[in-house]
C-alpha cells in the first residue's frame, strides 16, 4: 500500500512536469539561473574572506624605533595590548642581514655605507585586521617609535570589498528567495487549476490530504532541486577552471580549492534550493487545497 502510494505520487508528479514541460523548463531554467548567481557570489564573499583571514595571519605591522630606545620596555608595553598577538624585536644586526640576504649580488653596496644605519624594529601581529588602525595609532603616540609602516590603503580596500561581497550576498538571497519562490508559487497554482475536477473528484471519495498534495509538492522540489544542481554543476565547472587559472597566472593570490570546502558549499546550495521548493509548493498546494475542499 504504501509502495503504491509512492509510485502514483512520483508518477503523478512527473506527469505533471511533462503535461506542463514549457512552463516547467521556464520554471527550471529561472531557479537555475537564481541559484548559479547567488552560488557565485557566495562563493567570491567567502573567497575575500579566505584572503582576509589568510592577511590576518600574516600581516605584520614594522615599528621602526629611535637610535636610544627602550626596546624591552617597548616590547613589553606592546605585549599588554589585547590587540597584539605576537611581537618581535629585530635588532639592527639582524635587519641588515635580512637586507644583504635580499639584495642578493648587490648586498656589498649595504657595506660602503659604513656604520650600520638601521635601528631596532619590531615586527608586531594582530589578532584580527579591524585591529592595525587602533595598533597604529597607539604606535605614533610612543615617543620612542620613530615610524611605523602597515598597508593600510590595501587593508581598507579589502574591507570595503568584503563588506561589499557580504552585501551582495544578502541582497543577491532575499532576491533569488523571491523570484524563485514566485515562479514556483505560481506554477504550482497552475498545474493546481490545471488538475481542479480531477483534485474536487478525488477530495469526494475520501483522497486523504496528503494523497492530493504529495504529488504538487514533489513537482515544486524537483524544479527548485533540479535548478539548484544544474546551478551547482556550472559553478563547480567555472569555479575550477578560474581555479587553474589564477593559480597559473597568480599564484601568491590565495583561493579556497580545498575539496571538503567547496562540498559543503555545493551540498548546501543544493539543500537550499529544495528546501526553498518543498517550501514554496507546500505553501502554494495547502492554501489551494484548503479553500478547494471547503463546504459549500
């Protein structure tokens, strides 16, 4: 009994998508291309991300201090800030060795100088980069830095393009919420109208409620369900290929291509665009159904 109840649901449903196939295939190709814009953007917010995170844990703000600095005082002032996770002194030594070391054939020229020129510096990290502003401006007021060298400019570009992204992706859901839950709302309501003596018929002998609704539900899942996988598969197929590409081109840009990521983000697109059409068509079959078997 059940197993035949299954069968004519699914059999039902598929009947219905093909009877219908042209609003259905509008139906499906709409969803689809809702669900592929809202997949790449998601997946360029959490790419910024991924790069804010991977500034975060190294970026490293140079504190430059004067010839007669205190420098353990300095360090020590610096470790009681919250905002500091970790810091280094560089002695002068040190920083001109660093100097000979990248200026590689060229490094006897650093020895004409004479006397060492460089002072003590610290290489300071923060713990996240909304952070280095606060860092920089408790820096400038200790009179024994002399200068302090951050990328700023760079840090507040990228924050503007997250909190950017993270918009877009806000607006880009609210909007792919609503159009795909409109085209499903409304092609249900018309394979509904479209089944209305068949539904009146089937309530009079004693259809139960889920025996009439079951087979709309699953035709409002598979639009929505099919539109996210056809959404999916191009986004992992572009999303791959732009992948190898930077990599080729720009390969100290870093790009999330860890395979258990990019699942997780599939598996929910795909989540979400049943889950949206289970919704949609549940809504759209029951308030039908419930005026349709209403007395007289």
């Amino acid at each position: 009994m059940i197993m035949e109840a299954i069968i004519y649901i699914f059999d039902n449903a598929f009947r219905l998508l093909k009877r219908q196939w042209v609003l259905s295939l509008l139906t499906l190709l709409t969803a689809a291309a809702m669900f592929w814009m809202l997949g790449m953007i998601s997946l360029a917010s959490l790419n910024v991300r991924h790069l804010m995170s991977q500034l975060e844990n190294e970026l490293m703000v140079q504190a430059y201090l004067r010839r007669n600095a205190d420098v353990e005082h300095v360090v020590s002032e610096m470790r009681k800030m919250n905002w500091v996770s970790e810091v280094a002194a560089i002695s002068p030594e040190q920083a001109l060795a660093r100097l000979e070391e990248r200026m590689g054939r060229q490094s006897h020229a650093v020895r004409l100088v004479g006397e060492n020129p460089l002072h003590w510096s610290l290489q300071i990290r923060v713990r996240s980069i909304g952070d280095v502003d606060i860092l920089v401006m408790a820096l400038n007021t200790m009179q024994e830095v002399e200068d302090v060298i951050y990328a700023g400019a760079y840090i507040r570009r990228l924050e503007q393009i997250s909190s950017l992204a993270n918009s877009g992706v806000v607006t880009m859901l609210f909007l792919v919420f609503f159009i795909t839950s409109l085209v499903i709302f409304n092609t249900i309501r018309i394979s509904l109208f479209s089944q209305e003596d068949e539904i009146f018929i089937m309530s009079l002998v004693g259809a139960t409620h889920g025996y009439i609704t079951y087979p709309f539900i699953v035709q409002g899942i598979t639009l929505s369900g099919a539109g996210s996988i056809l959404a999916t598969l191009g986004i992992g197929y572009l999303y791959g290929s732009g992948v190898r590409i930077f990599q080729e081109t720009l390969p100290f840009l870093p790009l999330i291509d860890d395979f258990s990521v990019l699942f997780r983000f599939y598996l929910t697109l795909v989540l979400f665009g049943v889950g949206l059409g289970w919704v949609c068509s549940y809504i759209s079959v029951s308030r039908y159904i419930s005026v349709a078997t209403k007395p007289i």
